[in-house]
C-alpha cells in the first residue's frame, strides 16, 4: 500500500490517519529502516518509518519546532493497526498489534528550533 496517500488533502494544523501495515520488512529485524511515508503537508512535513531499534516513529517537523513519539514494535510480527493524530498542541502516535484490544498510545515530545 502506497501510505503516502493517507495524507492527501490533510492539514497540517489538525488531522488524524489510521491504517494497517501487513507488509513483512517493517517486521523484519534484518531490514534496518522502513519508511510509511514522508509527506510535506501544507507548511509540515510528516515522516513515519520504523527504524533500526525496531521503533515505530512519527516525526512532525515545522520551521519553529519538531515534535517525534517512537513505540518499541519488537513483539510483533504479523500486522499492526496504526492511529496518528495532530493539532496545534499535540501530536500522538498509537499502536496495536493483531489480536490486542487496547492501542499503546504515546504523545510526541516538542522540541523548539
């Protein structure tokens, strides 16, 4: 699937997506980074990957600050349903794995330029 389209007609101001990943290298522990997507959105850019510490990553970058929230996706294996949200305070990345009921949901730490 071609995640970049997730974000087409999104603003940067507020939004959310939600999506499925099936395919095995974002998986695999012998691939070392998976990118989702990066997408620039109006004025941000957006980047999702999961990278070689086996984290699954939201980056939200703007001129004046960068806000990222990274989860361990080690255990899984299989599939993993995705929910990632933003507006102007916050941004969070939730995770949750095939056969769990509750997302792991972290908020993105901001750090100002």
């Amino acid at each position: 699937m071609d995640y970049s389209k997730l974000m087409m007609g999104k603003s940067d101001q507020a939004g959310a997506v939600e999506f499925t990943v099936k395919e095995q290298p974002v998986f695999d522990q012998a691939v070392k980074e998976v990118t989702l997507f990066y997408n620039i959105v109006e004025e941000a850019r957006f980047k999702v990957f999961r990278n070689n510490q086996q984290e699954m990553v939201l980056l939200h970058v703007t001129e004046d600050w960068m806000r990222q929230a990274k989860i361990n996706i080690s255990k899984y294996s299989k599939q993993l349903a995705i929910k990632i949200t933003w507006d102007a305070n916050s941004d969070t990345l939730a995770i949750k794995g095939d056969g769990e009921t509750e997302y792991q949901i972290v908020t993105a730490m901001q750090i100002d330029n």
